[in-house]
C-alpha cells in the first residue's frame, strides 16, 4: 500500500526534480501550477510546499486556514523562512534533505 492511498495530497512544487521525487515517493499527487490553488481543495488532507517558491509565504496563511495538513520545505540556511512557516501555521517545516529523506523512507505521511 503506497502512503498517499491512506491521503489524499496535493502539492506546489515547481521544480521538476522535485516533483519526480514526491511521485516517486507517493504514487499519486495532485500537483498545482500556483500555490494559491492549494486553498480549499476539494478532498484533498495534506498539502505539500517548496517553501522558496515566489507567492507560497503569502498564500499560507489561507492554506493553513483550510484545515488541510500542512508540510513545507525549504533549504537549511534559510532560519528566516522556516521560521515564518512555522510562525504562519505550517503544521512540519523541515529542511529540503530530511524532508526528501522522510519522504523516500515513507515516514513523512
């Protein structure tokens, strides 16, 4: 039984490597082209974000809002904006390297 057969999950990611990862780490994943269309998915529990990416720091809040699990990422030099994921409600901020090592393990969902 693959992880996302228990979630259903959705993801903001624009980088395509990235994403061949998290497919291949979940079978299925809806991934969005914005990260404001991750607001108020319909049937959708855990939401996946590049926390880097232009737009996601300001569509958080509304995301969070939505009651859906929140896991971000981003890169581990980067204090100032994990910490502003956690302060926006992200529910798991974790660095880009244990967040694609939980992933392939099958811990993260």
């Amino acid at each position: 039984m693959s992880p996302s057969s228990d979630h259903a999950i959705a993801a903001y990611t624009p980088d395509l490597m990235d994403r061949s990862k998290i497919s291949a780490a979940l079978g299925e994943c809806r991934f969005v082209a914005r990260p404001e269309a991750l607001v108020g998915l319909a049937g959708i529990d855990v939401v996946l974000v590049d926390l880097s990416k232009r737009g996601v720091m300001e569509a958080l809040p509304d995301i969070v809002a939505g009651g859906v699990r929140v896991v971000g990422y981003g890169a581990h030099v980067d204090h100032k904006l994990l910490a502003a994921a956690e302060a926006a409600g992200v529910g798991e901020v974790l660095p880009r390297s244990k967040f694609f090592t939980r992933l392939a393990a099958g811990e993260l969902l």
